[in-house]
C-alpha cells in the first residue's frame, strides 16, 4: 500500500533536513505506527504521504502509483484525521458530515450512523463550535471515514478523549482493520500503539531508528525473567527467577507452593521502556 524510499525533506527555510533517508513500506491491512516525540517529523511524513507537501527528495509509491503522478482522485481513496481538528464551527455535526459527504463521487456512509457509532448522536443537530474537544475529535474522524477510505491516515486519534470515548475509538479502528482497511498512524502515545499496531516505527530527529512489531520489541529489550510477588507480616516481597528452565525452578515451585502470592509477572519491557532504551530520548520532549 505504501512504499517509501530515501525519502528526504527539508522545509524551505529549515537549517537542517526534517527527514533523513526513511525507508519503510507499509502492507494491505497494517495498522503502522509512526512513533516519536513532537517535532520528530511525524506529521511531516504523514504530509508528504497525503499529499499536502511536495519536493522532496526519494521516492513514494501509495496504492501502486508514485505519489508524484496522483491527482484528486487520490483523495476518493484515503481518509486522513488530522490531530487538529477544523470544522465549520456554525454548522451543526450532521451539516458538517453530509457537506463532506457531497465531496465524494463514489457511495458514502450515513452521518446519523457514523455519528451514534462515536458517541454523538445527541449532538446531531448541537453546532460544532459548542463541541469539546474530544467531540471535536470524534466528529474529525467520522469525516475521515465518511467515505469509506481504503487507506486511512491518523495523527493522534485519542487526542483529548476520556478513557471511555478513548477505549470506543481503539475499537472502531481494529474494527476498520478487520474490514481490511490499511491505517497509518502517528502517535506520541505508546499505550494506543501497542495496542493498535501490527509494527511501528521509532522516528527521532527526522530518523528512522527501528522498524518492528511492538512485542518483538519489547521481548528483545526486556528480561527474560517472571516476578513473583508475595505477601507477609512485614510486606509484599519481589522474588525473580529467569524463563529458562523455570517449570523444573525449585525455588520458583518453593514460592509457588508455599508463599502467599499477589502477583505474578512477566518482565518484559514496555513499548515506551523500549523508546527510551534504543533512541536516549523522552516521548514528550
């Protein structure tokens, strides 16, 4: 779905290059992530690849066809939720969709679905600019799926949601992928990508540093070791026994039959663990 080669860009009074040399491509059906802090070329990339900035360097193939030789029927194909939602604010939800909706040649989804689907169907006919911002957000992306995109690309989708709407979101987007939808998504967020991705990308200072799938990730930086918490008079004490050969462990099966258990513990490492690790860098810097 999308192949991207040495691309390089550099805005045109930047001192220094935004993106150095990305190689990734991105298959039918991926959710990819594009992880790293703000201002590490996230949004960037995802410009260039929908089309909003141009002259760069390399070479980018979207849905078999160099992005360079696509015209506005590219826009038919994908659908893109912007961090920053923009809507016409005096407009209410349902004007704002069907307006959209009447961009697209091809069949469309129906507003009032889309909107009980996101939590909004109370605030059909409420005006936008009375919306919070994560009912701004939900409506962003039920105007980016409007038309039923084959390729979809998403810059911080939970962006101002509560846990619930957060949680609803996260759903509908495995949902989408379960219908085959491809899904280029760019977060700061590791909790949604790990959640979310079939593999990510760590981008930092305009450079790609790994391309993986989060738990092979997280078991190649974590430990090899379970953690077993128990509980006494004085306190919950951590014991630490290593995978390898821990079903013949005695001192593992001493705990286990012995000790008042808590909580038992793989010790593999978070995605985020794993950012800090391989690329010395804080997601929100």
């Amino acid at each position: 779905m999308i192949d991207v080669r040495s691309l390089n860009f550099r805005y045109p009074k930047g001192d220094t290059p935004t993106l150095r040399n990305l190689n990734f491509n991105i298959q039918a059906g991926e959710i990819f992530g594009f992880l790293g802090p703000s201002g590490s070329g996230k949004s960037t990339t995802q410009k260039l690849l929908i089309g909003l900035l141009r002259n760069f360097d390399g070479e980018i193939q979207i849905l078999g066809k160099n992005a360079t030789e696509w015209r506005h029927d590219f826009y038919q194909k994908i659908g893109v939720g912007f961090e920053l939602p923009n809507h016409f604010s005096k407009l209410t939800a349902l004007e704002n969709l069907e307006l959209f909706a009447s961009f697209y040649a091809g069949t469309t989804r129906q507003p009032m679905e889309l909107l009980r689907m996101l939590g909004l169907g109370d605030a059909t006919y409420k005006a936008v600019g009375e919306f919070s911002k994560g009912m701004k957000m939900r409506l962003n992306f039920a105007r980016a799926i409007i038309h039923d995109p084959v390729l979809l690309f998403l810059d911080e989708p939970t962006a101002g949601l509560d846990p619930v709407n957060a949680r609803a979101m996260k759903d509908i987007i495995l949902d989408l992928k379960g219908q085959g939808k491809t899904i280029f998504l760019t977060t700061h967020n590791m909790h949604d990508a790990d959640e979310l991705c079939d593999r990510v990308a760590f981008i930092v200072d305009g450079e790609i540093t790994q391309i993986d799938s989060p738990r092979t990730l997280k078991l190649k930086y974590g430990s090899a070791q379970v953690r077993v918490d128990e509980s006494s008079e004085q306190g919950t004490k951590s014991h630490y026994f290593g995978l390898d050969g821990l079903a013949e462990n005695q001192a593992f099966l001493s705990v286990l039959r012995t000790d008042r258990i808590e909580a038992i513990h793989s010790q593999e490492a978070t995605l985020e663990d794993v950012f800090i690790k391989t690329t010395g860098r804080e997601l929100r810097t």
